[in-house]
C-alpha cells in the first residue's frame, strides 16, 4: 500500500463516518425484514452476503414471499439497481488506476452513500492511489458495519414474536425510500404511476401487471420532465 | 415457511442483477459510456419500480384495495414521520406503532 493510498484511506473513511452510522437501522430491518420472510439465519447472511444491497433484497422480498416466478424476481432487481450503472459510469474515471480484481470489488462495494459523499474529490484530485483509497476504505467499512447489523437484526428477529407483523417493517424501509425521492415533480409522477397501475392491474397473468407498472411509470417520469422542460423554454 | 435450495438460486440471480449494473463501466474502464437520455430515464427506475412494489403491499388485503386498513394508517405515519424528522429511527416506531395500534 502506497502512502497516497493510505492518506486517501484516512480521509475517506472520516468522510464516510456519518453515513455509515445511518446504515444501522437499515441493517437491522433488513434483518429483521428478512426473518419475517421465513429465511434462517444462515439463508438471511447468505442474502446479505451475495447481493449487499439493501434495495434489491428489501424490494425483491415480497416476492420471493408470495412465490412469484424467477424472472419476475430478476427483472425486479434489475430495475431498482439500474441507478448503479449511472453511477458506475461516473466513478469509471476515478477508479480506472486500479487492477481488475480492484475494479471488481470497488463495484461489489457501490453504495449509494459512499457514492454521493466521495463523488466530488473522486473527480477533482489527480492521484490515482489516492482516490483508490479514498473509495475503497469507507466503502469497505461500510460494508462491514453493515454485515454486523445485519447480523444483529437477524439474531434479534428469532426473540420476537411473529404477531408483532415485523415484516411491515420491509414496507416502511421502502417508503423511507421514496419520500425523498418525491420532492422532484417528475419523480413523484413516476412514482404514482407505478404505484397505482400496480395496484390496477394486479390481475394480469404471472404478475405482468407489477412490469408494465414499473415501465410505464419510468415513461411518465421521463415524459414529465420532458414537459416541464419545455414549459421552462417558453 | 420454508424454502428449497432454489431459494440460493434465486440470491444468486439477484446477486448478479446487483452486481453486474454496480461493476459495468467501473470494470470496462473508458471503454464505454451511456447515452445521456438513457441515463436520464434510467433515474426514474428506482423510484417506479419501489412504489409498484410497495402501494400494492400497503393497499391491498386479501388481493382487494382497502382504503381503512391499518398497512395504510402505518404507512402515512411512516411518511409524514420522514417528512417531518431527520431521526433515522422515528419512521419504524410511527409505522409500527401505528399498525399495533390499529388492530
């Protein structure tokens, strides 16, 4: 390890500290979440372990729970993660110094937080070791502060009664989700349209309904913006 | 309930979902990018796809909507709890609460 990587290290994870803390409670629903959904244990460090990402696994949940079809599951996942790739691109420069095993792990390791809290000096400071670093010490210590919590969730989940519904709390951790997001029109518009299309048309033939909501709700935020955007230029 | 072994094919499955869009450009380095309208839609899938699968969760009971069951007075406490505060704690206790509360 170069001293610019270490230097980079240090000041990344400092960055970092604060959002790591907010990954707790996230953590310990998604434990929590995913013992309600009948997982042991070992089936819920599993999930954690093989998908790391909280959306994906809180968003895919309800389905693995009601049974729906593989592909359903996959698209599913697919869809929420889709952001990753936007900010795959974006972190493509920066991390270009590393080897490919680095790459593949600095990928692995993408997290929403890290991302937006690191993105800026990632793009300005012109050391390659030093950005390695600077991406790859919080993104590992948020990883481990995650798995932790995690762990604690699911330990928690086994003393509490399954009468207390602890699987809503997957629905809530989603909502949390949203609520930010709804402050920018089109996305609330995007939103709304998956929303109630999903619930409309719930009666088509291998969940089709939850698929079409999703791409048509994708259509209405970008149309929405598109709109908005030209009321602006008049 | 129980699961089989395809439930770790199922982990799997969404694993590479999850990490194939985190690793793409960061592993092919420079080699190519994203057109800018696809990355402008691609910032309204999340979102669409969130709420297509939580409304129906917090809607429905037994398949069919209902406007007064306790899923939704939890889930508009939960929301007005991340409106409201900037405590990563209060929108579990709100929602929980009031789902306890309402049965």
């Amino acid at each position: 390890m170069s001293p610019s990587f270490k230097a980079g290290a240090r000041e990344g994870f400092r960055v970092c500290l604060p959002v790591s803390v907010g990954l707790v409670p996230w953590a310990l629903v998604t434990g929590l979440a995913m013992v309600s959904a009948g997982f042991t244990p070992v089936q819920a460090m599993g999930m954690s372990f093989i998908v790391f990402g909280a959306t994906a696994q809180l968003g895919t949940l309800p389905l693995i729970v009601i049974g729906a079809p593989w592909w359903l599951i996959l698209a599913t996942a697919l869809v929420v993660n889709l952001r990753f790739l936007i900010f795959s691109a974006a972190l493509a420069g920066p991390l270009a110094g590393g080897t490919l095993l680095q790459r593949w792990l600095c990928g692995y390791l993408l997290t929403d937080g890290v991302f937006a809290t690191c993105l800026e000096r990632l793009r300005s400071d012109a050391d390659p070791a030093w950005r390695l670093g600077y991406y790859l010490a919080p993104s590992l210590w948020c990883a481990l502060v995650w798995q932790s919590s995690t762990l604690t969730g699911v330990l928690a989940a086994g003393a509490i009664p399954r009468g207390w519904s602890l699987e809503f709390m997957a629905s809530i951790a989603l909502l949390v989700l949203l609520v930010p997001m709804a402050r920018v029109r089109p996305m609330l518009v995007a939103m709304l349209t998956g929303g109630v299309l999903s619930v409309l048309l719930r009666g088509l033939p291998l969940r089709l309904g939850v698929m079409v909501a999703i791409v048509a709700g994708i259509a209405a935020g970008f149309a929405t913006e598109h709109l908005q955007k030209k009321a602006e230029a008049r | 309930m129980n699961y089989d072994a395809s439930l770790w094919l199922t982990f799997i499955l969404i694993g590479l979902a999850t990490l194939l869009p985190r690793s793409s450009f960061i592993v092919l380095g420079q080699r190519a990018s994203l057109p800018e309208a696809v990355q402008k839609a691609l910032r309204y899938a999340p979102a669409a796809a969130l709420a297509a699968i939580v409304v129906p969760d917090v809607v429905l009971v037994n398949g069919a909507p209902d406007v007064f069951n306790p899923k939704l007075g939890a889930a508009i406490a939960a929301v007005l709890a991340v409106s409201l505060s900037r405590n990563p704690w209060l929108p579990f206790i709100a929602g929980m609460a009031v789902l306890w509360g309402l049965r």
